[in-house]
C-alpha cells in the first residue's frame, strides 16, 4: 500500500520519503483538499515552475483578493503580512527586481567573504565548548548559536539585544506551515510588532551614526532615485535573519542525524574531511532538505502533465520530494557524501533563488569541519527530538557526546 501523504502525521513528519516516492509514481501534479493545493512531486515540474513567471510568490501586483478569487488576510494578522509581505521573498517584479538589486550591492559576495574568519572562529569556539562538556544538545551548543550570531553580526544587532532574535523568527516561522491556527498566527503577529518595532530603533540610529555592517549599508544602497524604504529595510533585515539562519540550523541537525545513521558514510568524513566537504555539504543539503515545500500562486493556467491548474490556485512545490527524485539523481534515495553531480534545489532556483546561499554553505562547512576535527568520537547520545512541523524539517534537541 502506498505511504499516505499526511503532513500532520508525526509519522509522515519523521519520514516523508516514501510518501513522496508514492505521489512522483502516481503522476506529476495532484489535487490537496486539506490545503486546497496541488501538489508538485517531480525535479523538473518543480525546477521549471520555479522559474515560470506564470506564478507567483503574491498575486497582489496584478489582482486584488477579490479578482483572484481569495479572501484578504484577517484585520488582526496585518502586523504579520506587512513584514512579510514587503520582504524580497513575498514580492514579483517590479518590486522584487528593485529590492533585490539593493540588497544585492549591500550583501555582496565580498561581504559574505569577509565574514569567513569570524565563522570559523566562532564554530570552532562553540565546538571546544561541547567537548569541554563531554557533549550536550547540538542544535542549543552548536546549530543554532552559530548562524544567528552570524546574521547579527552582519546586520549589526549589538550581542547584548540578541537573545529574542530566535524566538521571534521561530514564531513567525510558524506561518510557514501548512494551515496554520489561531494561535500560532497570534505568536507571530506578537513577534512581528516587537521584531519591528526594534529594527526602526536600529535603522534610525544607524541613519544617524553609519557602520561597518549590512543595515548601514542598507539605508546606502541606491540607484538613482530608487533606495529601500524603511518597511523594505525591515522586512529584508527580518528575511536575512530568519532565512539566514533557519535552514543552517536545519540542515546542521538534520545532516548530522543523517551521518549518524550512515556510520560508513560518516567514517569516510572523518578519514578525509578536506576531500569530502564540499560536495557532503551538497549532498547533505539534499538528502534531508531542510525546507521541504515552497508555495507559489497561479496567475495564469498552466499545464503540468495532463493536469490544468487555473489561476488563483496555489501550488505546494515539494523540495523534499524534488531532491530524492530517480529521474534526477542516480540512487536518490542513497547518501553519497562524495555524489559529484547534485542539482539539489534546497536553495530555490529562479529570481528568487536564496541571496545568502554562499553564506549558508560557508556556515555549514565550518560546523562539519570543528566537529569533525575536535570531536572525532561524536555519536547520539540519546533519541533526537524533531520538530512538530513538516515544512520546516528540523530537531528541536539533537543529544550527542563526545
């Protein structure tokens, strides 16, 4: 019997693999009454409709709620839709091309490169902690202190004001899964007023007095007549922090869950780290993706298979099911840590593809490589705790000891 797609099974959540395998076997595109969504199972659909300006992130730019069939958001959530909405990921051209070129002379690739001292620095400091200790819950120690520290320090947010820096991102976050409640929509309007209301404090005082960091050179960025507005630059200081480290701290307990499970695989790291950890970073990123869905809206009709989606549907691009996909990968369902040809698209593809996938990877590779070299005897020390949720696919505790 086929595994039953079922998002809010904690049995799909633990595995959604085979479910996948089920859904690329039966066809190309398939209807979802309980999130009214058509979901996209295949490598090239998914790819390509990534790339389709036939849809989009919003429907906005070219028709109100009314004209496309959908009710606006509740009155009380507007705090949560305004930051999110203004942000580069939830905006189509012409604004997206706008914002995006902004960021883009901001968070160049010097810049990124710039930091990788400062990483590496920090997750080998993180690391000798958790030795020191004889272990602890890696995501606390190691996953989720290293990318947030990293976003901060490149926005400028002074150490001492990032302690609600995670809990904010974690609440908005919630958003992200599929039919969220009333209460998980509560957290993150809560969230998005306070994570707000901090970031124009830090925008007017960087207006005032500049820095060497990422808001500085926000408010900077200009073409001509065209800069960021301030809920432009809030929005994008909020995306970068969220994204920025979301999917690191993700895909650091998730590949590392992975390699205990593959201990041949893991034995093969440890005998030849430098070789390995370019394309195990890849391959890691792929095997147990860390953002297992993407939504996007239909403008127009389009066909995929025999299946005609119309405008104002919403379809569920699977990542997770993209990424094990035979018709792309050789052996998907396999960890290869040294697999050489890996068009995994746990960054997105398309204009917007993740503006801080270099960052992303540079973060990965120094955790990989502190742990591998200081803690050579790193195993579980006891049963991982995952996260509840299916589109954001991580652990809320990953114990090990060293």
């Amino acid at each position: 019997m086929d595994a039953p797609f079922d998002p809010w099974s904690p049995e799909f959540v633990a595995d959604p693999y085979p479910a996948y395998a089920a859904l690329r076997a039966r066809g190309r595109a398939h209807y979802y009454e309980p999130s009214r969504q058509y979901l996209i199972p295949h490598h090239a659909d998914v790819s390509a409709l990534l790339r389709d300006r036939r849809l989009g992130r919003t429907y906005l730019h070219r028709y109100s709620h009314e004209e496309f069939g959908r009710q606006a958001p509740p009155p009380e959530h507007e705090p949560f839709h305004v930051l999110n909405d203004h942000g580069m990921l939830d905006l189509e051209a012409p604004a997206h091309t706008r914002v995006r070129r902004l960021v883009a002379k901001a968070f160049t690739p010097r810049t990124v490169e710039r930091l990788r001292p400062y990483v590496e620095g920090l997750a080998d400091d993180l690391v000798r902690g958790l030795v020191a200790d004889g272990g602890g819950d890696l995501v606390a120690r190691v996953a989720e202190p290293l990318p947030v520290a990293v976003i901060a320090e490149m926005l400028g947010i002074p150490e001492a004001d990032r302690g609600p820096l995670r809990p904010w991102s974690a609440d908005i976050c919630g958003m992200y899964e599929l039919n969220p409640g009333a209460e998980t929509a509560a957290r993150a309007v809560h969230a998005s007023v306070e994570f707000s209301a901090y970031l124009r404090e830090l925008i007017s005082a960087r207006r005032k007095e500049p820095g060497d960091d990422l808001i500085s050179a926000l408010i900077a960025a200009h073409d001509e007549d065209e800069r960021l507005s301030e809920q432009e630059m809030i929005s994008t200081c909020v995306l970068l922090l969220n994204a920025g480290h979301e999917a690191t701290v993700n895909s650091t307990a998730n590949g590392w869950n992975v390699l205990f499970s593959h201990p041949e695989q893991l034995a093969a790291l440890r005998a030849e780290p430098e070789r390995l950890l370019p394309t195990a970073v890849e391959e890691l990123l792929r095997h147990d993706t860390p953002l297992q869905l993407f939504e996007r809206w239909v403008l127009d009709d389009i066909e995929v298979g025999d299946t005609v989606i119309p405008r104002g549907s919403e379809v569920a691009l699977l990542f997770g099911s993209a990424n094990r996909d035979p018709a792309a990968f050789d052996a998907p369902d396999t960890l290869d840590l040294a697999r050489a040809d890996n068009p995994h698209i746990s960054f997105g593809a398309g204009i917007h593809y993740c503006v801080g996938a270099p960052l992303a990877r540079i973060e990965l590779a120094a955790s990989l490589r502190a742990l591998l070299r200081r803690a050579p005897e790193l195993r579980l020390a006891a049963e991982p705790v995952r996260k509840p949720g299916f589109v954001i696919r991580g652990f809320e505790e990953l114990p090990v000891a060293c």
